[in-house]
C-alpha cells in the first residue's frame, strides 16, 4: 500500500476512534459477496483488510452468510467456504437462513452499536449502511480493498456528538463565538502593538558600550609597547627618588603646612587664653623659622 493511501485510511480510522469509539482489533463483518469478491480476484483478504484499517482486525461472518456461500454456484465456491472457515462465526436471529446482505444489514441497524466496520460489494447496501454514522466501509476494487472516505452523515453526527458533549445550547454557543472572537481580536491587538514597540527602538545602551570597547582593542594591542616605556619611566623613578633632593624638600613644605594650620588653630581659639596663644604664636614663629631655615638648608644642597 502506498504511504500517501496508508495515511489517509489511518487517519480515518482515528476520526472514527475519536468519534464513535472505536478500538483495536477492529471488529470487521464480512459479507458473503465480498468474499467471493476476494476469492476471485486472489486477494489475501484478511491481510488487505487489516491494511485497509491499519490495524489489527477480528473478522466476523454470520450464519446466513455461511448458509449463502454453501448455496452459490460460483466457480469460486470452495475457495469461499475455506476463507470464510478462518473468521469467527457471529450469531444472527435467523433461525432460517435469509440472504446474506440482509443479514448484515439488519445486525448494522440505524447505529451501529458494535462498532462494526464491513465488507461488502453491494453497492445498495453500502449506499444504505453510508446513511448510518460511524461505519467503516470495506470493498474491493480492482484487487485492491478499499477503505471508503467517511460519509457526511459520519462527519455530521460526530459533530453533533462533540456539541452535545459540551452540553450547550444555541445561545450558548453563539455566546461562546463571540467570546472567542473577542479573545482573537485582543489577542491580534496585543501581536501588532508588541510588533511596533520592536521596530523603532532606541539603541541599546549595551551595544552603545560595545561601540566604545572597541576603539579601546587597538590600544591594548598597543599596550606592550606603552607597558616598556612606563617600565623604562619607573625605572627613571628610582633613580629620581635616590637623589634625595627632592623628598627632604617635600618634607619641609609639610612641616610649614603643620605650622601654618596650628596659628589658624590658635587663631579660632577664645580670648581668655590670649596669653597661650601668643607664646604659642611665638613657638610656631620660631618653628616656622627654622622650618625656613631648614628648607633652605634642603635647597641649598640641591643647587
Ligand atoms: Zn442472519
């Protein structure tokens, strides 16, 4: 079987697992007409049928069925019997057998209860079984078993089912409509605004800073360069430092600064110990003085 035809038969007999229930194995009634149908055209049909649902399958016949393929004059009788020997017997309320498609007609009803899928040829009885929802409909063409598209009468009742699922009326579910178009809408808004707001954005204050970066990478891979020449300056440092002419010099200048920052101390003190401050005043003149004399005395050496 084709994968494209696989698919589809999968897919169908999912839509009738969802909708009507159906499990696996399949429980598939076989007519007496299909397996002559078979037979004649040397299809394996319990293989083919089982392709057809994709999936495992348990094949019924019933007794007017049986009672049929004994009664037919086809050259194919034999053949028929011993194929129909390999499914299961399933019962029917015929005492006296009646014509097998009417069998299988009357056991499908107007539900299908069973959750049957069948095989059968009569284009009748499959335009009739077409009218009763959720059945899979089996035959074969052309030496090729068949899985008919789901009928609109299908597709319509397992809409009804979800509906009545759901339990709503027809207000309801215009109600409901209109929520979700609300919903949609606001959701449709919310999509456009954060689309806009992503357009015309402003810079991005990282991408700024990567910006500056960059011009900064060809520095540093000057930097070895720059790193040599500061070297070679520290190196000029010491030898600065060793002199010893401009450290002392530094000192004094402190010193004076101490001195200077004692009078304006002494300064901001009260009247009353006007005689402290002004032997104080006299100390840090003296001091001053010989901090003069000792900056001088560090200059001196140095020029
Ligand atoms: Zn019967």
């Amino acid at each position: 079987m084709r994968a494209k035809r696989a698919k589809s038969y999968r897919k169908a007999m999912q839509f009738y697992q969802q909708a009507f229930g159906f499990r696996e194995p399949y429980q598939i009634l076989v007519s007496p007409d299909f397996i002559l149908a078979g037979v004649s055209k040397q299809v394996p049909v319990k293989a083919r049928l089982e392709e057809a649902v994709q999936g495992q399958a348990k094949f019924l016949v019933t007794h007017c069925g049986i009672s049929e393929l004994l009664k037919t004059t086809s050259e194919f009788r034999t053949q028929a019997i011993a194929a129909s020997k390999e499914f299961e017997k399933r019962r029917c309320p015929h005492q006296e057998p009646i014509p097998g498609l009417d069998c299988v007609r009357e056991i499908m009803g107007d539900e299908n209860k069973n959750n049957y899928c069948v095989a059968v040829q009569d284009d009748d009885l499959r335009a009739k079984l077409r009218t009763v929802p959720g059945v899979p409909i089996l035959h074969v063409k052309q030496s090729v078993v068949v899985l008919e598209r789901k009928s609109q009468v299908a597709k319509d009742a397992s809409r009804q089912m979800e509906k009545d699922k759901l339990g709503l009326s027809e207000l309801e579910r215009s109600m409901l409509r209109a929520v979700k178009k609300q919903a949609n809408e606001a959701r449709n808004e919310k999509r456009k605004k954060k689309k806009k707001t992503a357009g015309p954005k402003g810079p991005n204050p990282l991408s700024i800073k990567k910006a500056a970066k960059k011009p900064q990478i060809p520095v540093k891979a000057a930097k070895p360069s720059q790193e040599k020449s500061a070297s070679n300056a520290s190196a000029t440092v010491p030898v600065v430092a060793t002199s010893g002419t401009k450290r002392p010099r530094s000192e004094g200048e402190t010193s004076v600064q101490t001195a200077k920052a004692a009078t304006v101390s002494g300064n901001s003190a009260t009247s009353e110990e006007g005689a402290k401050h002004k032997r104080k005043r006299n100390r840090s003149a003296k001091n001053r003085g010989t901090a003069n004399d000792s900056a001088a005395a560090s200059q001196a050496p140095s020029s």
